[in-house]
C-alpha cells in the first residue's frame, strides 16, 4: 500500500481547480508556473464511479483528485491488487517506458481524477526532466513494494501480512483516537485477501484472532488498532523452514 495521507481536493474550491490538483502531485512540484496553467488547461476532469473493473482506459497520466481505487490483474478467477491510488497518487504512468498497461482499475465508491493526454505528457518531460524522474521514482517504488509482498508471501505467515496490511493502512488512512488508531477507510475481507495472497475466509479467521487478541477492534466495519507494537510483532512472525 504506497502514498501518504491525503486529503481530497473538489474541483470547486478554486477559481482554478485543475491547477490546484496538479500542485498538489508530487510529480508536477517545481514545475514553472506558466507550464503548470497550460498542462492544467489541457486536463480532462473523470469520475468513475464503482462497477466492474475497467480496462482499456486512454493513455496518459491520471491524477487523482477525489476517492480510492485498486489497480488489479486477473488470473483466471484471482483478483491480485497491485496497488491503491488515492488523493494526489498518479496512474498510467507506464507510458514512460512504452509499457503496456495490463492492470484493471478497481474504483472503490466514486473517483475522481485529471486526465493529462499523452502527448501533453511526452512534451512534459521533455521540458521537464524532474517531472521523467518523479514518473520513474514510482515506478520503481511500486516494483519494489511488489517485490516486498512477493518475498512476504513466500516467507511469512498469513497473519503476519494481514497485521502488516492492517498497520500501513493505518499509517495511511488513521484517525488517533481514545481507543487508538481508527482507520478511515473500510475494506471488506475479501479486499485485503486480494492484496495479501489469501482466501476471503483466512483473512476473517485471522482478523477475528487479532480482535480476540485485543490487538485490534472493529467500529461500523471499520478497523481500530488497539495495540500498534503487538500488531507489529505479529507482522514480523516468518513461516517455518
């Protein structure tokens, strides 16, 4: 799970919104300001909203405004999440190295996002070369966070990576609060299979432990962490030889 907290921005606070959105991605910081108003100009405003997983999308760079959103492959009749976007993550940024986008986009609720075309992306880091090195920086951290989860998988219980979920979730979406750290977001069971390399009943078996536990709470089908230190101890559990 990559990104760091953020909150939404609506493409009404503003006299100039679009502008607003970029400013706030990390990928178009430092970029002159005359530069940013003409890509912002070129920008196309989506909303997805949550229906089946959308494929084929238009090429270029999607920035999120608003909402969240699963990119996931099928195989067969597995879903495995790759990663989440949310407010200020991009997506579609393969175009960089002429990949071939073959994720699907999972919308959770509503999304909203900028469209920045391709080709207004091509000239971009041209002229821009921090905005090419930005674009490859997520790459790369994605790759990584892909390879972490293999080695996870093949390394670790599935306890260990549910309480690992559980923990950067809150790092990412937590509200502190008397109890401990509630997370804002829900995600269903069959969500966090999808990202950890379980079974829907595992997940809940192994959440239903660590509620048991005193670890964690749940609150309106949201999680709480009780007891962050535990919980990483948890994460940390490697299977046996």
């Amino acid at each position: 799970m990559s990104g760091s907290p953020q909150s939404a921005i609506t493409f009404t606070e503003s006299p100039n919104p679009r502008r607003d959105v970029l400013l706030r991605c990390p990928v178009f910081r430092g970029v002159t300001e005359p530069t940013l108003s003409e890509v912002a100009l070129s920008c196309q405003p989506t909303r997805l909203e949550r229906k089946r997983p959308r494929t084929g999308m238009l090429r270029g760079l999607f920035v999120v405004s608003a909402g969240r959103a699963r990119l996931v492959r099928t195989v067969g009749t597995r879903v495995v999440t790759l990663h989440y976007v949310g407010p200020t993550d991009v997506y579609g940024e393969g175009f960089l190295s002429d990949e071939d986008e073959d994720f699907e986009l999972l919308v959770l609720g509503e999304l909203d996002a900028l469209r920045v075309p391709l080709n207004v992306m091509q000239r971009l880091v041209e002229q821009e070369p921090s905005v090419a090195s930005r674009l490859l920086d997520i790459q790369n951290a994605r790759r990584r966070q892909v390879e972490e989860r293999l080695t996870a998988l093949l390394t670790t219980t599935v306890e260990a990576r549910v309480a690992d979920f559980v923990l950067k979730a809150a790092a990412r979406h937590g509200i502190p609060e008397s109890r401990g750290v509630l997370i804002g977001e829900k995600f269903t069971h069959i969500e966090i299979a999808e990202y950890v390399g379980a079974t829907r009943e595992t997940v809940t078996l192994v959440l239903g432990v660590l509620k048991r536990d005193g670890l964690i709470d749940t609150d309106h089908r949201r999680i709480v962490v009780l007891d962050a230190p535990a919980l990483e101890q948890r994460a940390s559990a490697v299977t046996g030889p």
